[in-house]
C-alpha cells in the first residue's frame, strides 16, 4: 500500500490501520491529531480506520510557544 504522509511517499507490504501505521512509523508519542485527504480521523477511530491506497495523510503534534 503506497500512502503520502506529510508530503513523503511511504510504501507499507500491507494494508494497516491508522494505528498500525503511526507505531510502524515510531512516532505514536508523537501524534496528536491526524487527517486524511483533509478530513480529520478522531484518536478513538485509529485502530479502525484502513487508508486507501494513495491516500494523503497528515500527522500532526501540536507545539507550545508564543
């Protein structure tokens, strides 16, 4: 399965859940919110939610500052 994930091709042998994809990336302490093709994907739904391929994912972190 070929996804885009913050604007980098990521290729995965099988079709994972958001969840899957988050930890097989190493950054699940990271991730606060995350969208695909512009539509937001609530944390709960995670484990459920398969991309398609092609799909444009955006992981985002929120960052304190000022």
């Amino acid at each position: 399965m070929k996804v885009i994930i913050n604007g980098q091709i990521k290729v995965f042998e099988e079709n994972l859940n958001l969840q899957e994809i988050i930890e097989n990336l190493k950054i699940e302490d990271k991730v606060m919110a995350c969208a695909v093709n512009m539509d937001i994907v609530k944390k709960e739904n995670w484990n459920s939610y398969k991309p398609n391929e092609n799909d444009i994912i955006e992981l985002l972190n929120f960052v304190g500052g000022g």
